[in-house]
C-alpha cells in the first residue's frame, strides 16, 4: 500500500495522540502495517512520547571492527552511488544497518546529519522496533520487505517530522537478511520514488554480493559465522519439488513432517530470531494459539536438538545453505541454465502458509522470467516439458517464436499454445499485400 500523503499528516499526528491518551492504536485512517507495529511496540514497552532514545551499542572501536567484519562492507560503494549522492544534495541522508537494525553508516547532508543525531539517528545506535519504535529500518526487518513510514506514523513522537523509506538486504545463498538500508529526510522521502530507490539498491547490493567469491553468513544475533558455505558447521535445507522438506546437519539427514518444513523454512527465511507471534502470522492466516505453537516448537526441538533450534527469539542457531538460495544466486548471477538445472519444483508446493506461499511465488517468477527471456529454445523446451510448465501458455509462445520457422516442434509448439487458448495469435499478423506495396510505393 503507498505511504499516505501530505495532507493527512495532522490526521496520523491526531491518530497518535489518541494513542498515547488512550488505552491503543484506532485503525481509523492508519495502514494495518503502522497499527500492527504500533501494537508490538506497545507490547515492548517503547516510549511513544519521545522522551527515550534509542541505546548506543558500539563505542567507535568496536564500531569500525563491526564494519570492516560485515558483509555489507563490500557493497558500502554501491549504495553510495545510488544513494548517497542524491541524498546529500537533496537535504536526505541514507543509512545502512546490520539485521539487528544497529546502524553502521549514516551519511549525507550535513544539517541533515546534526538533526538525526538529536534523535539518536546515528552510527552505533539502535533502531529496531523494540528499541526505537516504528520507523523505517526497524519495521523492514521486522516484516522482511520494503517500508515506508511517514511523519506521525513513526512510534516515537521524536520522529514525526522525518519521512523515511527502508528494505532488507539478503545474503543471495541462504536468503538470511544481512542489513538494512534506508533513506531518512522530509516529505518527498515518503513519495513512491523514494521507496522504489531503497527497493532497487537493496536488490542492486544482492546482485553483486552474489558475484563476489563468498559473503559470509551471519547467525541469527548478527555476527559472521564461519564455514562461508555453510558446509563446515551449518545445515543444508532442500524443499524444491517436494512437500516435506530434508534437513542435513551433522552428517544426517532428518526427513522433516510438513509443518516442521514450514516452521524450518520460516526461520531460514527472517535469517535472525523471531517472536512467537510473528512466526504464527507467518505459518497460517489463521490466528495460532501461543500454546499451539510452543508445543509444535517443542516437538521440532526433539527432531533437531537444542543445538540447532534455540527459542526466546526462535532461531536456527547454524548457517542454512538451500536448493532454492542456490537458485536465487545463480539467476543473479546470470546462469539461468544451471537455475533451471537445479530448479526442482515449487517451493512445498502444498504449504498455504503465507511465508511460504509469498517465496514459493517470487522464486517460480524469477524462474520462469530468466527461462523466457533467455531466448533459448533449449531451455525453453525444459521448462515447458515440466509439470509446473506444461500449461503455461507464455511460454509455449516464446518457443514456438524461438524455434526455426520450418522446425516440426515450431508448429507442435504453436498449436499447444493455441489448445491452451485458442484466442491466442502465436505469431505476429503479417501485413495484407496491398499495404505492403502501398507501403513500398510511397
């Protein structure tokens, strides 16, 4: 949903007051995202009044030692020139933090600068929702995808003159979240372009983290693990083509029930500790019981071990290397035959669980985008010859328009796209004779 405009920035400063005076957030003219982030900050016991700010965790020792270690270092470059320019010369500034939303760059303007640090916006501090409240890096993490947050939408009073639009940024292997990156500023930070911008240098980032020669993995509290494979000590996950996921670890496989493949894939994916409540928005639209889902977790703890699975935040507690990260990082990196290769199917092709649903559905259109726009009849008659391809009538055109005007599989090709629907014009119209000649005349 887009953030919401200038002109309802008074009605969001009042939504907060109301608040702040009464006993919750009122939904009326608030996005659901804003409310539901309200509440979990209420929940944590945040300061909406401004009066508190965010903790500064490293001293500017340890500081620098955290940015030299973090994988985020290496694309620092990138954001600079996508973002950094434009925001120091816009009056913005833009900020890149770790996946516990502790910030290790803040740069731009300088006036920009000195109002960010009276609030606490600065390198070494804080700003996750437990400890700053909603706001645009924070909240990002907290839900793995883009936000924007707008004036009185932010938690903290202290925030309600900045506008600020933030996405994750995602090891291209294991799909663990490494960081954050965010634009901080005025109004026009909360316009479309602004969320677009942080949207495309965080997928920028992951594709040129995926052409480095390894990016180290980060645990679930956001510190580089070793074994940069995640062989050495970690876990290997596949859950392509196959409705009950397998766990590798320690030299065994560990055949996973459905539910735990959806409760193991909901943890590789955030890449850090969750909340209880957050893993049930993410297994089931259905609202789970808290005792539901802490015996599930107990029951997934006698699989897997008190090693492996730690719980208050739950988290896998090694390094994930998966069949699907391995797809992701070889479409990124241009190798769309090896991605088809190792493509099996679907993510859980049976799970309804939202998390998963919402993976599956990007995966199998990155996928399927590479294949079509590769222009490779080869592959292409791969992809269509599976049975998630077979009926997929995009891509029985781009074959048949691939494939040699007089191959034989050029018109089996066409009339399967015609059987799938028959409305459907395989090849462009040629132009009548008359128009051509009339054409060729003037």
């Amino acid at each position: 949903m887009d953030a919401p405009s200038a002109a309802s920035v008074s009605a969001l400063r009042a939504a907060h007051e109301r608040f702040v005076t009464s006993s919750g957030p009122d939904p009326r003219g608030m996005r659901s995202l804003v409310v539901d982030s309200w509440r979990r900050c209420e929940a944590s016991e945040v300061r909406p009044d401004g009066s508190s700010t965010p903790p500064l965790r490293w001293a500017c020792e340890e500081l620098d030692a955290r940015r030299r270690a973090h994988p985020l270092a290496a694309v620092l470059p990138l954001f600079r020139d996508l973002l950094g320019s434009g925001a120091a010369d816009d009056g913005h500034l833009f900020a890149v933090g770790d996946a516990e939303g502790a910030l290790l760059w803040v740069e731009g303007d300088p006036a920009a600068m000195r109002r960010a640090e009276r609030m606490s916006f600065t390198e070494g501090a804080v700003w996750s929702e437990t400890q700053a409240g909603t706001n645009a890096p924070g909240t990002a993490l907290e839900l793995g995808r883009p936000v924007q947050i707008v004036g009185g939408e932010h938690y903290s009073a202290a925030v309600h003159t900045w506008s600020c639009a933030a996405a994750p940024v995602r090891d291209p292997v294991t799909g663990r979240a490494l960081g954050v990156v965010d634009l901080s500023g005025g109004p026009t930070i909360g316009t479309p372009p602004a969320l677009a911008a942080v949207r495309a240098a965080a997928l920028a980032a992951e594709a040129q983290l995926a052409r480095l020669p390894s990016v180290p993995l980060l645990g679930p509290d956001g510190h580089v693990l070793g074994g940069g494979d995640g062989a050495a000590d970690g876990v290997r996950l596949r859950a392509l083509g196959r409705d009950s996921a397998v766990l590798e670890y320690a030299g065994q496989a560990r055949h996973l029930s459905p539910r735990h493949s959806e409760i193991v894939l909901a943890l590789a994916l955030a890449g850090r500790g969750v909340t209880g409540d957050r893993l049930a928005v993410d297994l089931s639209e259905r609202e789970v019981p808290a005792s539901t889902l802490r015996a599930e977790m107990t029951r997934l703890r006698a699989v897997l071990g008190a090693d492996l699975l730690g719980s208050r935040p739950y988290a896998l507690l090694r390094p994930v290397r998966s069949d699907y990260g391995d797809v992701s990082r070889l479409l990124a990196d241009g190798r769309v035959g090896e991605a088809l290769a190792r493509y099996r199917g679907p993510l859980l092709p049976r799970s309804e669980a939202p998390v998963v649903v919402e993976h599956r559905r990007c995966l199998e259109q990155q996928v399927r985008g590479a294949v079509l726009g590769c222009g490779d009849a080869g592959l292409l008659r791969r992809w269509v010859e599976t049975q998630w391809g077979t009926e997929d009538l995009g891509a029985w055109v781009a074959l048949a328009r691939t494939l040699p005007e007089r191959s034989p599989q050029r018109a089996a090709a066409a009339a399967r796209a015609r059987a799938l629907d028959p409305r459907t014009a395989v090849f462009p119209q040629a132009r009548p004779y008359a128009a051509v000649l009339q054409r060729a005349r003037s």
